[in-house]
C-alpha cells in the first residue's frame, strides 16, 4: 500500500509539452481559447483559457508571475533571494511567500536524503550551463564550491531567513515555477476559471479538463528530439505534468554529455542510463521536486519511491527509449 503523501503547498530547464484540444459539443465556448505567451522566468511560458473571454484573466496571471519572479530571481538584486544569497550570513526579511517556498525546499531535502537541494547555486552558478558551451570546471573548483552546498546551512527565525555559511546559496530553479503554476492556478479557479492549460517553460498544469468534459490530451516531449516529436502522451485533468531531463541544459565534451541536474555532494552531472523522467501529480511544485529527485535516484530507486507514496505517478524514459511507468501511470493517463 502506498503511504499517504501530505503536499506541502499552503492552498522555475524548458521542457516543452504540446496539448491538443480540440472541442465538440461545448455549451459555454466553442471559439478557440484565449491564449497569452511571453518571457517571463527565464524561459517561456504561456497561459490557455477555454471557458472564458476576459483577456484581464491572462494579464492578471502574467502580472503574478512577474511578482514571483521579482521576488525568486537569483539575479534581480533586488530580489528576497538575491538579499539572502548577498547578505554575508545576515538575516534577511522575506515574504510568507518565499518563506513557504524555501521551507518546501528543504522539505525536499530531507524527504531525498540531500539528492534535492537549494543551496545547489554555487554548482549551478560555476557550472553555467544555461551560457556554458562546453568548460568543464577544474576539479579543484568543483570541489570549492561543492564545499558550500549543504541546505542545513539555511536557517530561519520567523520570516527571517539567512545561510550559516556566507558562501553558500539558494537556487530555487528546481523548485519555483511549480510553485509559481500552483498559484496562477489557485487565482484562476478563484475567478471562475474551470478549463485552461498553464505552461510555464514545460512545467505544464492543467484547470480542469476540456470544456465538454473530456481529459486534455499533452505530448510529452521526446528527449533530444525536436520540439514537436512526443514520446507518449497522456490524458489528463486537474493534475501538472514536470519533466526533467539530461538533454534540457547540457553541453557534450569528449563523447560525453554534461547536464544540469547536479550531484549535491561531488558536484559533477548526475551519472546514469536515463534520459528523462516525467512527474504526474496535483501540485506542480511538487511535480517539479520529484522530478528531480527521480531523475538523481535513478529506475529502481526511482519507481521504489512513487510506488510508495500516494497521489504521484512517474515515467522514466532510460536511454534506449524504453519506458518504465510506475504501477499507477497508466491508469491516470489512459
């Protein structure tokens, strides 16, 4: 029996998801959605709504993210955690918002043994793999940094938030735009919003289903592939999809490929057979946490773990193309 997974949610590696939804019969809307698309996070996002015509929906929502991203963003300096990250072990005063989300990181910490961890930014930061074309960092300066990577190094009093170890720093890309798609969805439904798809650089989370009722149906992206060739799909309602993979951020060097999603504890790209791992459950936050935990645990550890907690499902696709769904996959998206 699976045990009882608790989302830590109180109610940011573009991975592109396509969603086909065509409609027949629908009585509140029949035109195609309204829809907007922009840059926001560091990537690009984009917002369907089906059952409704107020474009003020889309502007609302993209003015949401924006104040997230003001918030989240490691290099807006004015930025709550560019303070944190630059405050030389002092403590800085955060929002209830990035408080939640920073205690949902360590959430994960612990939940993955260290596997997930926000103060990863000195890797990431050496590591630029986002501008990185192919330097391998001197195993010296892996170390250094790998030195500084340790999420009980975050503490918090109050709404007060600062690192032990001044070196050290939070980078809440793993995290945030689940977070970020989990509100957006939270002020939808409140405004009535019962059919849309958010997309947030291919953290993907549906409102609903279509509006004659049937699942909407998204492409998941087929690692290394081009944009628009899908592996599987899946039929989904009310549920976010999160993939994470070695093919979203790399760089290939000497035959071999180096990838974002980074070993904690040596600091060199996670090393295994898989390609891609897909996440299904309610809160893209996470949605986004547990891909990249099973991505680092790899296919046995990997399904051991979504087959022993309740409310997620995984797909992991190895580096033959062969697909291994976790025991309640099938059944969620068929």
């Amino acid at each position: 029996m699976k045990r009882k997974f608790t989302f830590f949610t109180a109610c940011c590696t573009a991975l592109i998801f396509s969603a086909s939804v065509l409609f027949s019969g629908c009585k509140e809307k029949t035109s195609d959605p309204i829809q907007k698309t922009g840059l926001l996070l560091d990537t690009v996002i984009g917002i369907s709504i089906y059952d409704s015509d107020d474009e003020s929906l889309l502007d609302k929502s993209f003015d949401l993210c924006e104040s997230y991203e003001e918030k989240l963003s490691p290099t807006i300096p004015t930025s709550e955690l560019y303070q944190i990250n630059h405050s030389g072990g002092q403590p800085v005063s955060v929002s209830d918002e990035t408080l939640e989300l920073i205690q949902l990181g360590i959430h994960y910490g612990d939940l993955s043994d260290g596997l997930f961890d926000i103060t990863i930014a000195p890797l990431s930061e050496l590591w630029d793999f986002g501008n990185n074309t192919g330097n391998v960092p001197s195993a010296e300066t892996i170390a250094e940094a790998a030195s500084h990577v340790d999420y009980h190094f975050i503490q918090i009093s109050g709404n007060q938030v600062w690192l032990s170890d001044p070196a050290s720093g939070i980078d809440l890309g793993g995290i945030a735009k689940g977070y970020i798609a989990d509100r957006i969805r939270d002020y939808l439904v409140s405004e009535g919003v019962k059919s849309a798809i958010i997309n947030l650089g291919g953290n993907v989370l549906t409102v609903g289903g279509r509006p004659d009722g049937t699942d909407f149906n998204i492409g998941i992206r087929k690692p290394f592939a081009d944009d628009t060739a899908s592996i599987t799909t899946a039929h989904v309602k009310d549920t976010s999809l999160v993939s994470s993979g070695n093919y979203q951020r790399y760089f290939e060097k000497g035959g071999k490929i180096y990838h974002h999603i980074l070993n904690p504890d040596n600091g060199y790209p996670i090393e295994n057979d898989l390609y891609q791992v897909t996440i299904l459950c309610d809160s893209s936050a996470d949605a986004d946490a547990f891909s990249t935990i099973c991505y680092s645990l790899g296919v046995e550890k990997g399904l051991d773990l979504i087959n022993n907690t309740e409310g997620v499902e995984a797909l992991f696709v190895t580096s033959d193309y062969s697909l291994h769904a976790s025991s309640g996959w099938e059944e969620a998206v068929k």
